[in-house]
C-alpha cells in the first residue's frame, strides 16, 4: 500500500489549479496574489458617493476693463464743480459773493466782484448786505462775521 498523503488528500484553493493538467493546457496564474485579487474583486462593491469630497473651487476674480478704473461722475455734479473752488474758504467767500448780489447765481465769479466785496466792508455794511448776512449766519457773532468776510480772498 502507498503511504498515505494528506496534501493529496485535501485540496486547498490554492493548489487547485496545477500549471499543466491533465490536457495539456496552461491553467489560470494560481498564485496567491492572485487568488486574493480575485478574492477582493468579488466582495467588493462600488461606491455610490465618494468618500473624499474634492475640495470646493477657488473664486477667481473678474478681470477689470480699463473703463471700469475711471471715475464716473453724472452731468449734474460735473456742472457743479465747474464753478467751485478746491479751498473750503474760497467757497465760503464765493457763497457770500452771491449771496450778497455782486454776481447772478450762474454767472463765474471774476476779480471785479471780488473787489467789489471786499470795498463792501471797508465803510458802513448796508441793512441789505446785513439780511444776506444774517440769513447765512443767524447763531453768530457779527464780529467773527466781518472778520472772516474782510480777510483777503486769492485769485
């Protein structure tokens, strides 16, 4: 009797296939790698949602046109600034001046009304330059008034 082997008696998986069988023909790559890709491949199943979410876009920002740089400015507020000085005592002064009637409300003011307003204080104020100035300054003193009005204005 031959001995009795117990590797022949009991197949693992993985010595199933031998490399030539019976026929002659090459059996299937047996090795373990394979068999266990083989293994995974089988109770593996695909993801429905992604497990790493990729991460949100970056926001990139809109090139300007160079007309988008400049400033806009409306009609009205361009027709304003024609007239008006930079400096905020010029613009007092230049209030006064029509205020007190030396110039028409849309004319430019030229050397000839501001040499008229400042001859104005140089004698007695009359009642009607008075009204203009009271309307323009009712809470102050007519001293700070007549010293801020007499101070010579640029041209």
């Amino acid at each position: 009797m031959a001995p009795y082997s117990v590797e022949a008696a009991v197949e693992s998986p993985l010595h199933a296939f031998d490399s030539n069988d019976a026929t002659g023909e090459q059996a299937p790559d047996s090795s373990p790698s394979r068999l266990a890709a083989a293994f995974a491949d089988s109770i593996r199943m695909p993801l429905r949602t992604p497990v790493v979410v990729a991460p949100p876009r970056l926001r990139t920002s809109r090139l300007q046109t160079p007309s988008s740089n400049q400033v806009r400015r409306s009609a009205r507020l361009a027709a304003k600034r024609k007239f008006r000085a930079s400096n905020v005592e010029v613009q007092a002064k230049n209030v006064l001046i029509r205020k007190m009637g030396f110039v028409n409300d849309d004319e430019p003011i030229d050397a000839d009304a501001v040499i008229a307003y400042c001859r104005s204080f140089q004698g007695p104020v009359p009642e009607s330059k008075l009204s203009a100035l009271s309307e323009l300054f009712l809470d102050m003193d007519w001293e700070e008034v007549v010293d801020v009005a007499v101070e010579p204005v640029a041209i």
